[in-house]
C-alpha cells in the first residue's frame, strides 16, 4: 500500500480564502494527487486484485515520468476489500474522504461495486472499474427490458455480462458443438449474473441445461455437487463465479472420471487456475474481456515493465485495462486543468470536473480505443474465449457479440 505524503509538507492541505480545500497537496515542485485502488490485495482472487494494483502504478509512473500533466504528480493509494462488499465501501468512504483523491480505480468483484457507487456518486468521485460486468452496474436493475443509468460518476473499461454469458453460449453450443450444459455458480452478483445468462443463450441457440446447482465461496469439497453433474449426462459444465472454488471443482470433477470441460467466465481466467487444477485444468475454458494483452503492440512496454519491476499478481486479465482506466482519469484532470486556464478548481469541482471529462474520453490506450457510452460502458466490445492448452491458457476466439 502505497500512502501518500506530500513533498516538503507535512501532508495537511492549505485553506483558501473562501474556506475550501485547494485540490492536492502543494509544494515547492507543484501539486501532487492521488489515484485510489481498490482491490482484494490478499485472500481469495489476489492474484487479479495485484495486477489491477500494479497495472494503475505503471500508469501512473508513466504520467510522472513523461510529465502528462505539467505541474501535477500523482500516486496511487492502494487498499485491500478482501472481495468483501462492506470492506470495499469502508475503502470508498476512506477515499472520498481523503480530497487529495481525485479517482479510483476498481473493484475487481461486482458485488464488491454494488457497495461502493453510491459512496462515490455523494462526493463527485470517478470510480472506473477494469474488470467489472454486471449489467446492473451501468444500466440499473431492469436493464434487460430497460435501461435506466443509476450513477454518472461510475465507467468501465470491461463489457458486460450480457454480452460475455452470450459469447460462452455461442461458443459452447456452435464452437464446441456441446448440448447438454450443467450450470453452476457461487451465489455472488457476478457468478449468478453471468451463469443466468449463459443458462438463457445456450437454451435460446437449442442446448439443453442438464441441470443447475449453487456453490458458496470458500467451500472445498464438492463431492455432492460432481455426483449431480456426473449423473446428468452434460456435456459440458458451465460455472459462474471465480478461480478460487473452480479450479477445485475441475480437479474433483476430472479426478471422479467424469471428462468434460469445465467452461468459465473472466473471473476464471488466471495463472492461478492451472497452477492449482494441475493436468485437470485441460481442456477447460473461460472468456475474458478484450484480446489477450500480450498480442498488442501497445501494450509491449507496459508489459515489459510489469515483469521487469517483479510485480506480483497476473496483468493478464484486467492489468491493461487498469492501465487504461488509471490513464482515462489522468487525462482527465488535464483536460480540466487546461480548461481552467492551467490551474486546477478546488479538489471537490475538480473531482465533478473530472467526472464530465471522463465522460468525454477518447483516446487510444494499451488496450484499444477507449471511450465510453452513455451508460458509462466502455466502447471497446471484443472478448475472447481461452482454453488451457499444454498447461498454458490459449485463444481460440476473439470476437465481438452482439446477441
């Protein structure tokens, strides 16, 4: 966790003649500003919750060092939620509190954000999430049938759910040619949203679901959960929820005798998963959002440094679009600083500001063009399905769906 102090202060903010905060903490070499992180640092999904970390750190020392905002430097507060909602909404309130903050980047987990927005929407704060895909998140609880946007201070780089369920779908039914799916998930906001909808698309194309079933976080031994799926006569299990708990389930599954595919969603998608499944994990797959990182040339360097610095944790998943999103606000509070006549406002219009000029982004990042609607959903659409090849996570497709 990196805290901030500011440079020849002591770290308190100075008053303004109408009583305000300025925005930053000032010194001799200019203000600096804070970029919050929230992320589960420790415990279960670490591994994704570090290189959201570590990918806004790269971001932000970029920035630094090649001086994207004259006068400005920043620095990246970096807290822990545990994957735990109440945890990540006493870390909003930590953030929103501190007027040094100027955005956040995170969570990892969407039941983790569904604590969290309102403490940002109250104080003005950007909050862009790089892995987050709950529909609900950006276009209110109905938004199957309509869509309402619940909080204007809320974006991601990451698509949704209703595009990456119907991507599994797709490829499980046509790519895969399996029709008869048992379908799992962990209970949480993100796990159940996205097994709903893989249950609905593979139905809807004309695969049968051969059963459904519940998993809590945490749990070990799923004997009666691959007792149920080795009865049904699927095909292929699909599973919504994270590494943690899957990775446990292929390797009792594959280790009853029972071989087929264990297919998942982005929160499936780590380093972490095979390492723990072993020679179980073949064959089995998972989407992501975007392309894999390591295929563009924008993102040579960025990747570069990651492995260089020794960061803990897997860029792979969500590291770019952490870098992304850490970028978005940075160039965000250029575009206000520069609309001010080079000056920054006050730290509470500088963070309604930022908010409005993120809102307008555009740019190209390491990831693709990034921009967002009027949801606060990014532009960037493409997903990709991997499958563990050799002991190694492989494309197989890259692609946009459009349902």
């Amino acid at each position: 966790m990196v805290i901030l102090t500011s440079v020849l202060t002591t770290g308190a903010l100075t008053l303004t003649a109408c009583g305000s905060r300025d925005s930053g903490s000032k010194s001799d070499s200019g203000t600096t500003l804070t970029i919050g992180v929230d992320a589960p640092l420790s415990g279960e999904n670490s591994t994704t919750g570090l290189g959201i970390q570590y990918g806004v750190q790269i971001a932000v020392d970029d920035a630094n060092k090649n001086n994207w905002v004259p006068g400005v430097k920043f620095k990246v507060k970096a807290l822990d939620d545990k994957a735990q909602p109440a945890t990540g909404q006493s870390n909003a309130t930590a953030f929103t509190g501190q007027s040094d903050v100027v955005g956040a980047v995170g969570p990892l987990n969407s039941g983790v954000a569904l604590s969290m927005q309102k403490v940002f929407a109250s104080a003005n704060m950007v909050e862009i999430s790089p892995s987050n895909t709950d529909p609900s998140l950006t276009q209110g609880k109905d938004w199957a049938t309509s869509k309402t946007r619940p909080y204007k201070t809320y974006f991601r780089t990451a698509t949704t759910d209703a595009l990456q369920g119907g991507f599994a779908a797709d490829y499980a039914y046509n790519g895969l040619k399996k029709k008869k799916a048992f379908v799992v998930d962990d209970k949480q906001t993100y796990g159940a949203g996205l097994a709903g909808i893989f249950n609905s698309g593979f139905k809807k194309l004309g695969g049968t679901i051969a059963g459904t079933d519940h998993v809590n976080t945490g749990d070990t031994d799923f004997s009666s959960l691959v007792t149920k799926i080795k009865n049904s006569g699927a095909d292929l299990v699909y599973y919504g929820g994270q590494y943690d708990e899957s990775e446990k389930i292929t390797k009792q599954l594959k280790g009853a005798g029972v071989k087929i595919p264990l297919f998942g969603g982005d929160g499936m998608y780590a380093t972490t998963y095979i390492q723990t499944a072993g020679a179980a994990a073949e064959g089995d797959l998972a989407t992501s959002v975007g392309v894999p990182v390591d295929t563009l040339p924008a993102a040579k360097q960025f990747i570069a440094t990651y492995k260089a610095k020794g960061y803990k944790g897997d860029y792979g998943a969500y590291g770019g679009y952490s870098y992304d999103a850490a970028t978005a606000i940075i160039k965000a509070v250029k575009a206000v600083k520069d609309a001010n006549g080079g000056k920054l406002p006050d730290s509470n219009d500088l963070r309604s500001k930022v908010v409005d000029a993120v809102q307008k982004s555009d740019f190209e990042g390491i990831t693709g063009k990034v921009t967002f609607d009027e949801y606060g959903d990014t532009g960037n659409k493409q997903l990709t399905v991997y499958q563990v090849t050799n002991g190694a996570w492989k494309a197989v497709k890259t692609g946009t769906f459009t349902g």
